[in-house]
C-alpha cells in the first residue's frame, strides 16, 4: 500500500482544519506561505522545529507526520488540535515596555502554537547568551507566565535595570530573594543588592536541533 509523502499529509491536514496556505503560515514561527506551498509539493521539507509546531497544532504524533503509517493510523490521525492556541512570541525591547504591576502581552503579530493552559497570559521569548547553560541555551523557546507568582527554585524571568535576565528563583532565611544563574561564570543578583523586577515563570521549554 502506498505512504503518502510528507508533503500530502501536510496538505490533507491543512484543508480538513480549513485552513489556507497563507493561514497555516501566519500560525508557525518564521514561516511563508510560500514555505508551506513548497512542503505540500514535497519540494523541500519542515525542519524540526516546523514539525513540532504542526503536530501540535494538528493533534498528530511527531513521527506520523513524518514517516507516515498504514491508513488505519493515517485516519486516527486526522483530528485537528482545538486545544491548539497561539502564543505571541516576545522581542527583548517587547519584554522591557512590560508594566509588572499591571501586565498586559503586547501584540507582536508573530506566534507560537502551544497547548499550554491560561495562555492569555504566556508569552515565549527566544534565549540568548549562556548564562543558563548547559540546561538552557541560546535559541531554545521559552514560555512565560506572567499571571503566577514564583516558588522558590521556579526559574523566572526578570528585569533587573536595562536587563532581561532568565535565571533561577531562590529565597534566603530571611526572606530576600536572588536570581541564580546555572552557569557559575555569572554573578549571583540579590534583590538587597539591585532593583529586580519578576516578570514571570517559566511554563514550557522547547530543545531545538542545534548546528553542530
């Protein structure tokens, strides 16, 4: 029996969602329509990072979509994940314009699809530099909630003067809190020392396939 290819289970999902090219294309980070055209021709391929967000979106296995299967599991398949919602994806000047007291996610235009709970109040925001190392690293995807309070050993995103910094949230016997960072080169931020301003916790952590 014949396996349809990568690019026929993308389209065949895509229409049973009712969606258009150019719709599939606004709901995935970084990604054209032209890009999603190319795929259902099976011209080029979605990356990995492409495949998570439309297994997520459509409510499909990870590998199914890739490989593909008999028709049985081809049919299981077909379900499309109303569960499925976007989450903006944040700059870093987007995070500095946040109102802790009272925060409210701009509206960037770009989006992430996920199936986090209370999402209206998560956004994601691209890593950079090593300072979580070797846990987090730069361009992994993380998401945060800016509507719960941390505990402590939740790591967190924070301002702390014209920084955004992600690190781990800890509490002393007293009752001061610190940022700490995984990788030891960094310093250690106590909030007797500096100004820190928690934005919020972090609910969800993507591990793309990174260039050797």
């Amino acid at each position: 029996m014949r396996i349809e290819t990568i690019g026929e289970r993308i389209r065949k999902l895509r229409k049973n969602m009712n969606l258009t090219q150019q719709d599939l294309a606004k709901k995935l980070k970084d990604v054209s329509h032209v890009a999603v055209s190319q795929w259902e021709s099976d011209t080029t391929k979605p990356n990995a990072e492409n495949l998570y967000e439309l297994s997520t979106l459509f409510g499909c296995d990870f590998g199914w979509l890739l490989k593909g299967g008999n028709g049985e599991a081809t049919n299981a398949k077909l379900i499309p994940n109303l569960n499925a919602t976007q989450i903006p994806i944040l700059s870093y000047d987007d995070i500095q314009n946040i109102d802790v007291i009272n925060p409210v996610i701009p509206i960037t235009g770009e989006f992430i699809m996920s199936n986090l709970k209370g999402s209206n109040s998560t956004f994601a925001f691209t890593l950079k530099g090593d300072s979580m190392a070797n846990d987090f690293l730069e361009g992994d995807t993380i998401f945060i909630d800016i509507a719960v309070k941390p505990e402590p050993g939740e790591f967190v995103l924070a301002r702390v003067g014209s920084d955004v910094l992600f690190r781990k949230y800890k509490i002393d016997s007293i009752g001061q809190f610190s940022l700490q960072p995984l990788n030891l080169d960094y310093p250690i931020i106590s909030s007797n020392e500096a100004e820190i301003k928690i934005i919020g916790i972090l609910v969800e952590h993507r591990i793309y396939r990174r260039k050797r």
